[in-house]
C-alpha cells in the first residue's frame, strides 16, 4: 500500500533517518517507537509530503486514501463539532447547507435542485454518516449539546478530538496518528483503543502509552540512531526480542574479542621465532582479513537517583465532608465526602466532565469550598501538580538553576541527571526558562515538585509531554516517595504501576475500590452484570414468565436513567453501614490527632535546653510520653479494626 525506499533527513549536521526502507501493506498495525528527538514525527511529515526527503521517495499505491492526526496543532474552521465531523468529502458541506435551506422552505423555487442534493449527499453516505459521527463523538467524550458548539469556541485538546472523529468518520486506507491519546482522558483512551481493534483500514501510530502499543501494535519499528528496525509484535514482544537480540550482540562480541586476544597473544610471543614465524604471519593475516563487530549500544539507565522523601504526615491526611460545588447552574456536587490516609495512592478514574479534576483542585484548595469542610490533617502539605504550576517558574533562570531553587540540598550533577531522565539532556540544561515549550515548561515544574515534594501530593495528568523512558522515570520516583498521592491519568501503564486504590467518579457520586487497577476493572465487570440481571429481574416482575426473552434483551440494552436508578439503590443500601463505620474511625481518628498533637508538643519542649535545668518536668514528660506512646498503640489496633469493617462495608 505505502512503499518507502531509501529515505534520509537531516537537519545540518544531525541525521533522523539514513537510508531507511519500510513495506506498509493492507491491514497492518504498527507502531513507531524510538527516544525523543530520534525523528519520528519528521519522519510522518515526509510520508504526507509536507517535509522533502534529502534522498529516497515514497509510493502510494494508487485510489487510496491516508488520513493523518498531528500531535499538537489543527486547523478551526468555522463549523461546529458535528460539521466537521461529517465533512469528509468537499461537496459535504455545500450539499449540507442546501439541504438545511430546503428545510427551512428557502429552496420552495427549486424543488428539482433540492432532490439532487438530497440524492447526491445520501450516495456519498448522507445521514448514515451523522449517525456514525454522533457514535464516535459521544465515544470521545462529547456530549449531544456539544454538537453544535463552534469549534472556536473549544480548547485545543477538544479541537484534536473533533479531527480525530472526522478521521474515523472517512475511514481512509491508512490512518496515521502521531500520540492520539495525549489529548484524550482514560475513558475516552479505552473506548478509542477497543474501536481500533476493529478498525478496517491499515494504521501506523505513533505512542508513548505503553498499553495503547501493547493493546493495538502488530508489528513494532524502532527508529534510532537514523536507522529503522522492524520486530514482529505488540511493545512488550518488540522489548523482550530487542533485549534478546542485543544479548545475542554482546555474546558475539565477546566471542570475537576473546579470538582477537588469543590471535594476537600468538602473534606478539612467536613472530620473532623463526619456526613460528610463518604460524605467527598466518594468524596476523587473519587479524587483518576479520570483520571487526562493533560494541553494543547499551541504553543507558534512568533510574539510579533518588528523590528526597517529605516529612511524615498523620494517619488521616485529608478529608472532605459534605462538600457542594457548582459552576453556575452546573452541580457537580451535592454533599460528597472523600477521605485519604498516609502513603494511600489513588487513582481517579471516571468519564470525562464528571468532576475529576474538581475534585482534585477542591483538595488542593484551588477551588474553594463553596460548601462543606476541608480539613488538613497533621503537619500535612500539599503539593498540585497541573498545566497552571508553569506559573512559578522563572524565565530569566536557565533550567539548571530552576532545578536547583530547592530547599533541598542538591548537587548541579544529581540536578542535571534528573533533568536528563524528564529529557532535558547535553546543553539543553542551560536553556532559559523563557524558551521553552508549554509541554517542556510543564515538565520542569514536574521535575522541581519532585525535588521538593510535599507530603500530599495531587497530580492531574503528570505523564503528558513525556516519552516513555520519562514516564518510567516518574514512576520510579513515585514508587520511592513516602507521601500520600492522589491523581487523575489517562495511561494504563503508570496507573497500573503506581496506583493501589482506585475512585471512580460518575454523576457527583464517588465509588471506591480498595484495590490496584486491575481488581478495579473486575468489580466494575461484577456490578455490570449485577445491574443487568436487576434490570432483567425487574422486566421480568413487570412482564411475566412469558416476555422472559425480551426481559434479558431489556437488560442488555439498559437505560442511563435506570441504570443510575439502581446505582443510587446500591448506594443507600450501603451508605447506612458506611456511616455507622465510617463515625467509629472518625472518633478513633479525633483522638489519635489529639494525641499526636500533645505528643508533638512535649517532644519540642524536651528538645528545648532550658528544659533539662528542671528535673521534675523532664520526669513528668518522658512518663506522659510513655503514656501517650502506650494509648497509641492501643488506639491503631482499633482503629485497624474499624478500618476493616469499613473497608468491607464498602465493599459489600
């Protein structure tokens, strides 16, 4: 389908791609992967013809059809989110606008020109097309009123959706997409991935979330150090042959260099003994004559630094209670609670629009309570990451120098191999501020929270603007901080690594579940079928024994207006129980802070000098010490218990 023979490009004296070579045939499903900078957007600009190639050339068989999805920027027309959705050929629009006249009886002259519109725009797929555009939209994340919103009116990430819609909506031969998902959330990354594996045409993507390869990825090409190297399989099979491959490098290598030594170990001890002397010759013919293979190219290793850990918090980090939050006449809110513990990591998940990230700013306290009560717990610090922290950076400063503006004491090396790990590397470090991306901006504000973290950390969609030896960076360092972490991400990969405990927000209601990701997955596929066995149940109640099938096909095809029906049954069902426990942990809670508290404040009196000129009291306070240290231990153990039975009350 799409031949490339003999490519180069470079950029002065940098080369992306010498002589490189590629076969995409009908069907096929790759990836390009390779470290940030290798040339792998370049090298999408030059199969679209948008870039020259220096030499080569690319053949596209003839009658079919590429679309192509950018990483950043789109064109904004002036149409709505459905127009351009739809508009897939260039008389669609026209024929649009002549039929929604007709509509509206401006054509009553012209019966005969509004009938072949109407046939023209039905044979290039007509409202088939609006039927199948409203499907992929709302599968983006759009909702119906939506549609018909300008999409001048949209941000950026929502305008790269409306093209990634129109995209599926033509269906071309080749569909090209360079990060897809970067703009969208997690429940758009699933439903996108799942309508993928059942797309037509052939697809080359490009991606750096890991599962979105893995899940999609038949064949995997590494573009590195100019040159393309194709592995039969997803990411992981592309990982472990490449490690397998290089394995067998380094064996060969060294089987070579060891025959090297020993042929000029004969050489150098016999070449001056006359009976050896043609022996010795020979072998140094031999030397000369060897094809001489060259070292392996080992990856180097992102993960040997360590972040500094943040003091120790209280057991109860943060709660929300009762809290009401509303933009305008929009509620997202009405009387939400939401607690986390020390070293808890959560992860929220949920459809996009349904307060995820309002949920996260109320905790940070980026958003003010409009009503209800946010409390702190004891010597906790908040830290938030989002798109709004490039706010505190300093232009003037190069990114070293923003790196080492730390309260922790750091070296200019250890700043510089962090810098690295997040893909600031070589000179890039001593860039100012002032010139940087959004994207690189956003990434040093990462780098600077993480040199400094506090001990509750909030993070909204931190893996944005990273390659994956990025994000595995930052999951390295999540995986040794001490904290508490709360967070909103859209890559499988790094929720499946970090998080432990998973909120799923939908409808101002949040559901949690004690568990990793995975198990997450597994009571959601549970209360699925529960949900669709009540709605059969209630079918059947209402139908009798003989509309039994049509009940079972009224589960499967449940309303959202029933389905939150019963989701709300399932919530007061639980939320008597809940309660009940939920009011002993907060009671066993209010006694340890107080405990903590006083236990803080006799230990900074027994640190004070002037303390230990009074006897008695350094008497009184080491036994009040032991007995809060004592009531302590007594009060975890209940609270342990208390904190099980409301664990499994909420997982009833």
């Amino acid at each position: 389908m799409l031949t490339l023979s003999s490519l180069s490009k470079s950029f002065g004296e940098k080369t992306l791609f010498d002589n490189v070579s590629l076969q995409i045939n009908e069907g096929d499903r790759i990836a390009i992967v390779g470290p940030n900078g290798a040339g792998k957007t370049t090298l999408f600009s030059v199969l679209m013809g948008t870039l020259e190639p220096d030499q080569g050339q690319v053949q596209m068989q003839k009658n079919r059809t590429i679309g192509y999805l950018p990483q950043e920027t789109a064109d904004v027309p002036d149409e709505s989110v459905l127009e351009l959705a739809v508009n897939i050929h260039p008389e669609i629009p026209a024929l649009r606008r002549m039929l929604s006249a007709d509509h509206e009886g401006a054509n009553e002259e012209h019966p005969q020109d509004s009938g072949s519109a109407y046939a023209r725009y039905e044979e290039l797929g007509g409202h088939l097309l609006e039927v199948k555009a409203k499907k992929i939209l709302k599968g983006l994340g759009f909702k119906e009123s939506d549609f018909d919103r300008s999409l001048q009116t949209l941000s950026g990430g929502w305008i790269m959706r409306t093209h990634l819609a129109r995209l599926l909506v033509m269906e071309p031969d080749l569909l090209m997409l360079d990060e897809p998902t970067n703009h969208l959330d997690l429940h758009s990354v699933l439903w996108f991935q799942q309508y993928l594996m059942n797309y037509p045409g052939a697809m080359l993507f490009i991606s750096h979330d890991r599962e979105f390869l893995n899940r999609l990825a038949q064949w995997t090409v590494e573009l590195r150090g100019g040159h393309l190297t194709r592995f039969r399989g997803n990411y992981d099979d592309y990982v472990r042959l490449k490690e397998e491959a290089l394995e067998q490098q380094r064996s060969a290598y060294r089987n070579q260099q060891r025959e090297i030594e020993k042929l000029e170990s004969f050489v150098n001890r016999f070449r001056a003994k006359a009976t050896k002397a043609s022996q010795a010759q020979s072998k140094l013919k031999q030397l000369e004559k060897m094809e001489r293979l060259d070292a392996p190219e080992e990856e180097k290793s992102h993960f040997k630094f360590q972040f500094p850990q943040p003091k120790r918090s209280g057991q109860r980090v943060i709660r929300l209670e009762d809290i009401h939050h509303s933009y305008g006449d929009l509620t997202v809110y009405q009387g939400v609670e939401f607690s986390a513990d020390r070293g808890q990591r959560t992860v929220l998940v949920g459809p996009n629009g349904a307060g995820k990230s309002t949920l996260l700013k109320l905790l940070a306290n980026v958003l003010p309570v409009q009503k209800g009560i946010r409390e702190l717990g004891h010597e906790v610090e908040v830290g938030y990451f989002s798109q709004q922290r490039i706010e505190v950076l300093q232009p003037e400063r190069t990114l070293v120098e923003e790196a080492l503006d730390t309260k922790q004491a750091i070296t200019e090396q250890h700043a510089r191999t962090v810098l690295g790990s997040f893909l600031f590397r070589g000179d890039d470090v001593f860039k100012k501020v002032k010139v940087l991306s959004g994207g690189e901006k956003s990434r040093l504000a990462l780098i600077k929270l993480l040199l400094n973290p506090p001990n509750l950390l909030l993070m909204d969609e931190p893996t944005t603007h990273l390659d994956m030896a990025g994000i595995e960076a930052l999951i390295n360092a999540l995986r040794q901080f001490t904290g508490t972490l709360i967070f909103i991400s859209h890559d499988v990969h790094f929720i499946r690594s970090i998080a432990e405990h998973v909120v799923h927000v939908e409808h101002g209601a949040l559901r949690h579940y004690h568990g990793k990701y995975d198990y997450y997955l597994s009571k959601r596929a549970e209360e699925e079928a529960r949900l669709n066995a009540a709605a059969n149940d209630g079918a059947s109640t209402g139908s009798g024994s003989s509309t039994g099938n049509n009940a079972a096909s009224a589960g499967k095809t449940i309303s959202s207006k029933e389905r939150r029906r019963i989701e709300a049954e399932e919530r007061n069902r639980r939320s008597a129980l809940i309660r009940k426990h939920q009011a002993k942990v907060d009671e066993i809670e209010k006694e340890i802070a107080g405990l903590e508290e006083r236990q803080n404040l006799l230990t900074e009196e027994l640190e004070k000098p002037e303390t230990y000129q009074n006897g008695p009291r350094i008497v009184e306070i080491n036994q009040e010490l032991k007995l809060i240290s004592d009531t302590l231990e007594s009060h975890w153990k209940e609270w342990e218990t208390a904190q099980e039975a409301l664990e499994t009350s909420k997982n009833a």
